[in-house]
C-alpha cells in the first residue's frame, strides 16, 4: 500500500502540474506582482498612492473611465439590437444564402478592431469616398465620424457577430416542439419571439452582451485610430507607456491596476448572472427553418443582407484601395491600379512581418494546445490542490486588458536573468497568456464529456497510462479542440494592443506593420498590408470550417 | 485460461464513508456469478476493484494463488464490458476489437485472425470498418463484448451492461451473453440491479445490500428460499405478513392474522419454540377461494387482466393488503368489492425470524462466508 502510494507521488502528471504551476507564476503572476508594485513608483522615485490618486482625481484621467463605460454600454446596446433578431430570422425562416452570411459575418467578427477603424475613416472619414462623394454632388456635408461616434459605429459593426453566434447557438438548442407547443397555445410572431424565444436564448444573450462589453471596454485599436478627442482607457494605459509627453511608468501600471480592477468587477457579476439565468436545454429536434410570408420574407433578406454588408463594405473598400496606384510617398490615392503598394512594403519588410505573424501564431497555438489539453486532463481526471490552483490562474487572463499584459511582461522581462525584450519569444509568450483561458475552458468542457470509461477501457486492455492518453484521450477531443485552436489563431494574429508595446523593428507583425503605415499616413501601403492580413484570416477560417463541419462557431 | 477468484474480507473507504465494511466470497472457475442489487449498494466498486479501477483499503483479492490487489489494471488480464460499452468513437469497430490485441504485441495475422473470430462470434463482423456512432446500442454493445473477449482475459467483468438498451433488445442481449459465456467458458462477473435478468444469466447470484452480501446461491435457491427478508422482498415481489409461530405437540403451525392458523413443515430445529415470525407468501402462492371457506378473509379492492395471469389486491379483514396473481380462467373474474378466503401453498412460503435476517426454514442454501 504504502509502496503503491509512493510510486504515485513520482507520477508523471504529478510532474507536469508543477511544471505548469512553475510557468504560471513565472509568466503570470510574477509580472502582475510586478506591475502592483510599479503602480506605487512615483515619478520622483518615492513610493506612494500617488499614482492613483492623480487619475482618480483629475477629471482629465477620470474621465477616460467615464468615457470607456459609456463606449462598452452603447455599443452593448446597439449590438444586441442588431444582433438577436439577425440570429432569430437566421435560424427561424429559410433565407437565400444563408452559408454566404455566416461566412462574411465570422469575418467580420475576426477582422483585427483597428483595422476596422481605419476602413471606416477611409469610407467616411474627412478624406472618405462617401464623405467626398456626397459633397462633391450634393454639396452636402457628412458629419463628423470621429470621436465618440466612430467608436460606436466601428466596435459595433464588429461586435454584434459575437451576439449573433451566441444568440444562433442558444437557438440551435431549443427544441422544435417548444415552438410547436407555444404556438399551439396560442402565442406567435413577435409575442412568441419575447415571450418564448427571448427567454429560452437568456443565458446566450447574456454572456454575449457581457463579452461585447469586455471587448468594447478593453479595446485599445479603435478608440486608438478613430477616438481623436475622445479618450478610452486601454489608449490612456498606452499614452502613459510610450509617453507623449515623456514616460510615465508608475503611471501607466496605476492605470492598468484600476483596469484589471474594473474587468474583474465585470467578469465577477457575468459569472453571477449567467449562474443566475443558467438551465440546460437540449433539442431532440432543432428548429425548421419555414418560409417567410412574402412581406416579412422581403423584410429579413433586407435586414439581414444590409447589416451585414454595412458591417463588411468599409473592409472591401479597404482591400480595393489596396490595389490603387498612390502618389510617391504614399500618403495621396492617384488614378490607376496596379500593386505598387504591395511592391512597396515588400521593399519595407513585408515577408518578416509574414514570417514573424506566422512564426508568433503557431508557435503560440502549439504552447496553448499542448498546455491546455494537459490542464484540462488534470483538472478533470486529477482533482487535486495543485489542479485547482491551475485552474484558478488559469482564469486570470480573462480579465487582463492586452495592453495591460504587454505592460507587466515588459516590466518583468527587461532585466536579468531573463531578458526576454525585443524578441519574438515575448510575444509568444503574451500570446499564449491571453488566449489560454478560452481553450483550457473549452478542453475542460469537452473532456467533461467523455466518460472516464473509455480510458479504463484502454487500461483494462493492456494500454498504460501515457499511451491511453495520447492513444484515445487526446484523439477524442481532437476535433473540438483543433477547431479551438484555429480560432485562437486567428484572434493572435490579428491582435494588436499587446504587440503595439511589445515590438520591435525585429519582432513586429502584420497588424504593427499595417499601424505603422497608417500612423505615417501611407494609406494605399497600409491597405496592402491590412489585406494581406484578411487574406491570413480567410484562409485560417476556411480551414476551420473544413475541421469543424457542422459544428457551431463560439469564442 | 479461466480462473477462480477469492476475495477476503474486502473493505472499501470513500473519505469517512465506507461502502464495503468486510466483504468475502468465491467465485468459481468458469462460473457465471452475478452481483445484484439495489443502487448503491457497493455490486459496482466491488466491480471496480477486482478491476483495478478502485483502490483496495482493506482484504485480499487472488486470482487462483495470486494476489492481485496492487497489480496494474493493465496487467489483470480482465475483459471489461463497461455500462455505457466505452466503444472508442475515433475508432472502426474492427480497431476497436482488435486495440487489446495491438497492446499485447499480438503478431499481425494473427490480430487479424483473432478479430475476425470474434467479430463473427458476436455478429459484428459485416460493420467491420463502420465507425461505431453508427451502430446501434445493441450492436455497439456486441462490439464490447467482442473486445473485452478477443484479448483472451482470465475474467470477464461486466457492469450493468444491458442497462441502456431497450427492454426487447435486453432480453434479446442477455441471450446473447448467456449463450457466448458457455461457448467461451470464462469465468465472469455480472453486476446489475435487475434480477429477472440477474436470474436468466447467472449461475449464481450473490444478492447485496449497504456493501454487505446477503445470500449467496442459484437463482432458484435465492428466489425460493431467501436468506432473509431483504432478499425475500428483492428478488420477485412478495407480500410480508406478521405472524406467529405456535408449537402444539412438537409440531410447528403459522397463526397467520385473523386467527388463520396452519400446520407447517421443515422449521429448523433451533427455531422451534412459540415465537413472532414474519411470513413471506408471493402472490402466485395464494389460491384465492369462496368467502365461506376457510382461510385468510378478505375484500378484493381491485382486479388487472394481463393475459396470462389476473392480478387481485386484496384488503384482509385485519387491514393488511396484498397482492395475488392467479392464472386467468375462462369464467369471469372476481368483481371489485368481493368477499374471499385466501388460502396459501404452504410448502412454498417463507417464514423469517421477527426481525427478518433469518429464514428459519430448511433448505436455505447460503454460500455466503462469514
């Protein structure tokens, strides 16, 4: 017994759950403790609250905050609104080309925020073709787009996919006969949609208006390209870093430490009310999609097909300037196409910042993979003290803002014995501290529902233990994990809040790339390189699609 | 090559809690021996132990000499046929088979060979290269069985596996398992909670209850002569009356309530004395009379028709009620509201000691070990 009881304390997964807890607090908790104590550095060398109390107590710096949650609220709003009846008329009544919809509304929810930002300035900014177009024929002047405003309308028409996949999700699971049964009570039409359906997708609806809100307050490249005047507080945690007016270190991680506060908070009650509203429902049958009657058939193709093209035009647009020829230092679109500006930033470094996205993207989703589907074993087989622990920081990054980890790891890598500044490692590794979370939450999901039976299987047949883990664990939550993966993929490289702080001439990726044409003004080189980054996501969602088949799209 | 299986004074802990405080038996060579149950009562972790999937607190376990308890559940060279049939679902049904066989370096033809034979045994083979989500449960649970089987093992333990399969296709599975078991001879261990399906498999039953065996023997001895009461109500249905035993003339009567008294044969010798006893007469062991005869009086509260049989409940006069099957005659059946008298085959009821852990009549056969 005792001999028995030895031998597995020497376990292997005894072994890997230090070796996972040693990471996280190297790489997380040794930054954040870091990034804590940086808050108290005045600039003056002295240590005190003084920090926190010159933002909370100058309007100026206050202000940011206020402005953030008005930013997250509205666009909550607005995306909710345009959100759930796409999903509900989606998911309800026959529509033509439904597969062409998810497709461009996907992209639309994968395309990196700044960009999207930038694409609207370019539409209908103060040099946009609508703003010019308008005013060249009508005389008529657009108003202003930027500020406040721009915010909205640019994390909005990115943000509302979220609320549409969720709400689509939620749909999938009700059952055709709480339909049938609704209607055979006599409810139907819009009184069915608030009364029956509404209620049933609550749960969905709330996590994703939770999650919009995150993004929205936490987002950093929109208010960044089209905020102007109108200061967030992701760009404040920036501004205080690279210094406008001179660096103000101790500042920027006050900042950061009253931003993880706040995401916290938030997290905190979207975990208290998604308890609050969670019931398991499950179709047998899911929802037929009917034919509309004629004039509600006309309205939802109308809906559904401008919202989505509204959301997705200025992105066009910006890869069609991509193919115009510019003047030569590229600031001005002249007349005629050709891919000069695709010449251009290959000359300025096109394929390193190819190569380096690359290199970041896969490297990063290999470390996410191999650590996620390890965490998720020992969480769910080896419930222990060291497991939970695991699980515990695990969570942390949910509530990290990107500049905010760009931030601490720069602040603890700097010096020796790691020095870890300038290199592509860095990124890697802020990469993987930010999407870890959601691929350990999923694995732990999907292995959750495997029956521990199918590994005693293995074992009662003669499979040890790392063969029936590699063998017929890992395999099984293959697919689910894989297409986890390809969205984190996706969402790294298109990621710029983090990378912005963190990169250098050596390490920098394809959306750094494009912010540095687009903060020297060159429009038609940063359209270049903005489509080849779409081009990147594409390719990367078309092979998702290919891994997950049927499957459903979630974050 | 099958073995026999002792387990001694097995104990088993979750925390504070104990499932099994002392648990032995024996399990022959060859034998089909059923755990049965009700839920909860330790037939699965005791499974689970001699499988190696639960830790061991307190006992020993031999397969024939030798002790198993801290050998690798790899190495016990058990079949396992598991409740939900854990088929892989990544794999076709033919690498499933043959996953054992792959583990145990078997040489390639002769994997081949073996799964084959199995896969024919088990009336799979024409879904060899399907992928087994589009099998149905019974095929899926062939498949399992094919697979604990091909590996050879010494013993075959199966965990409620007929519990997710339609009643049909239950009896239709259990057929199946019976008749493999005598075609292969292993010996197998049979846990499950249903005992009609406990009593057409096995060749004994060891009936449990809160981690403790309560009688061990053939289905035949376990139905007709249960150890005690918890076994009696168990297996079958039965109706429990309170009674007396009166001894005139060294000679045993039942005074059943009511004032119905009749002569008894075959009470242990020990038990012989006046005494409360409890009484256990299945409803097939009533004979159902005219009120004016004697015997048991009563009113008939309610009547089912089903075919073969007629159930009746019946309310006695001294408040009780009970329950009667009788086969179903051509005249009509007895109305609600009718007067009886109910008589009893008395060389078929059971009498227990008041407190109902004992049968005080002979021919118990309990292989139970103390």
């Amino acid at each position: 017994m005792n001999q028995l009881r030895r031998k597995s304390k020497l376990e292997i997964w005894n072994l890997i759950a230090y070796l996972i807890v040693a990471l996280y607090l190297i790489f997380l908790i040794f930054p954040l403790i870091k990034i804590l104590r940086s808050s108290l550095d005045m600039p003056d060398g002295t240590r005190s609250l003084g920090n926190f109390k010159r933002f909370f107590s100058d309007p100026y710096y206050f202000k940011t905050l206020v402005n953030s949650f008005q930013v997250s609220i509205v666009v909550t709003f607005f995306s909710l609104i345009l959100g759930v009846p796409l999903a509900y008329f989606y998911n309800m009544y026959q529509m033509k080309g439904k597969k062409f919809l998810q497709v461009v509304i996907i992209l639309c929810s994968m395309s990196a925020p700044f960009i999207g930002a930038y694409s609207w300035i370019l539409v209908l900014g103060r040099n946009g073709v609508i703003t010019r177009f308008l005013e060249s024929i009508f005389h008529f002047t657009m108003p202003n787009i930027y500020g406040f405003k721009g915010i909205v309308i640019s994390l909005t028409s990115r943000l509302f996919p979220m609320v549409f996949l969720y709400t689509s999700g939620a749909l999938k699971s009700i059952d055709n006969s709480l339909i049938e049964a609704s209607q055979n009570l006599g409810i139907k039409g819009v009184k069915m949609f608030f009364k029956v359906i509404v209620p049933l997708c609550m749960p969905s609806i709330l996590a994703a208006s939770l999650i919009v809100f995150m993004r929205a307050l936490a987002d950093f490249g929109t208010p960044l390209m089209i905020g102007e005047g109108f200061r967030t507080f992701p760009v404040e945690i920036y501004n205080a870093y690279v210094g406008e007016v001179g660096q103000n270190f101790g500042f920027a991680a006050a900042i950061s430490i009253v931003a993880i506060s706040i995401t916290a908070i938030v997290f905190l009650i979207q975990k208290w009310a998604t308890s609050k509203f969670s019931f398991t429902i499950n179709a047998m049958h899911t929802i037929e999609s009917k034919k509309a009657k004629p004039g509600l058939n006309v309205f939802i193709h109308f809906y559904s097909y401008l919202l989505v093209s509204v959301a997705m035009l200025p992105q066009v647009y910006l890869w069609y300037t991509s193919f115009k020829n510019t003047s030569k230092s590229g600031n001005v679109f002249i007349d005629g196409y050709s891919l000069m500006s695709y010449r251009e930033v290959m000359k300025r470094g096109l394929d390193t910042s190819i190569r380096n996205t690359a290199v970041v993207g896969f490297l990063a989703v290999a470390i996410i993979l191999i650590l996620a589907i390890f965490v998720s074993y020992l969480v769910v087989r080896r419930r222990s003290f060291k497991s939970q622990l695991i699980d515990t920081m695990s969570m942390i990054p949910y509530v990290l803002p990107g500049s905010v980890v760009g931030i601490a790891l720069i602040s603890s890598f700097n010096t020796k014995p790691l020095i870890l500044t300038g290199t592509v490692a860095i990124i890697v590794i802020s990469m993987v501290i930010r999407r870890i979370p959601y691929t350990i939450r999923s694995s732990v999901a999907i292995l959750g529902q495997i029956p521990i039976s199918m590994e005693e299987a293995a074992i009662s047949l003669g499979s040890n233990k790392i063969k029936t883990f590699f063998g017929i664990t890992v395999p099984m939550m293959g697919n689910g994990i894989i297409s986890g993966a390809l969205l984190s993929w996706v969402t790294i490289i298109t990621e710029l809040s983090t990378s912005i702080i963190l990169y250098t001439a050596k390490s920098q990726t394809l959306t750094v790339f494009t912010y540095v044409f687009v903060s020297r003004g060159s429009d038609g080189q940063a359209a270049a390189v903005a489509t080849v980054l779409s081009l990147f996501t594409i390719i990367s969602l078309t092979v998702f699609m290919l891994f997950s088949k049927d499957k459903d799209v979630t974050m | 090559m099958s073995v026999n299986i002792h387990i001694k004074n097995a104990v088993k802990r979750f925390g504070n809690n104990t499932i099994i405080p002392d648990l032995s038996l024996d399990v022959q060579e060859g034998e089909f021996f059923t755990l049965l149950g009700p839920s909860g009562c330790g037939k699965t972790t005791l499974l689970r132990m001699i499988a190696g999937f639960n830790t061991i607190e307190g006992g020993d376990f031999y397969f024939n000499e030798k002790r198993i308890n801290d050998l690798d559940p790899a190495k016990r060279n058990i079949g396992m046929v598991f409740q939900n049939y854990a088929i892989f679902p990544h794999l076709t049904v033919r690498k499933n088979v043959a996953f054992g066989l792959k583990n145990k370096k078997f040489p390639k033809d002769q994997i081949e060979e073996l799964t084959d034979k199995f896969m024919k045994l088990v009336h799979v083979d024409e879904y060899a290269n399907r992928i087994p989500e589009r099998l149905s449960g019974g095929q899926q649970q062939r498949v399992a069985l094919a697979r604990a089987l091909v590996i050879a093992p010494d013993v075959l333990l199966m965990d409620e596996p007929l519990s997710n399969l339609d009643a049909k296709l239950r009896v239709e599975m259990r057929g199946v398992i019976k008749k493999i078991h005598s075609d292969v001879g292993i010996t197998t261990i049979y846990v499950t909670h249903d005992q009609e399906e406990a009593m057409a498999v096995s060749d004994r039953i060891a009936v449990m209850n809160e981690g403790e065996i309560q009688h061990i023997g053939s289905p035949k001895n376990v139905y007709q002569r249960p150890a005690n009461v918890f076994v009696a109500s168990f297996i079958g249905r039965t109706n429990m009356l309170k009674a007396e035993l009166v001894i005139k003339a060294k000679k045993p009567y039942l005074c059943l309530p009511g004032g119905f008294e009749i002569n008894i044969e075959g009470v242990k010798s020990e038990h012989m004395n006046d005494m409360d006893v409890q009484v256990s007469i299945r409803p097939e062991e009533f004979v159902l009379y005219d009120e004016n005869e004697p015997g048991l009086k009563g009113t008939v509260t309610d009547n089912i028709f089903l075919g073969l049989n007629t159930h009746y409940n019946v309310t006695l006069a001294t408040g009780e009620e009970v329950e009667i099957i009788q086969e179903s005659s051509i005249q009509s059946t007895i109305e609600k509201g009718m007067k009886v008298s109910l008589q009893i085959k008395k060389e078929k009821i059971n009498i227990f000691t008041a407190d109902g852990s004992e049968n005080i009549l002979l021919g118990v056969k309990n292989d139970k070990k103390e």
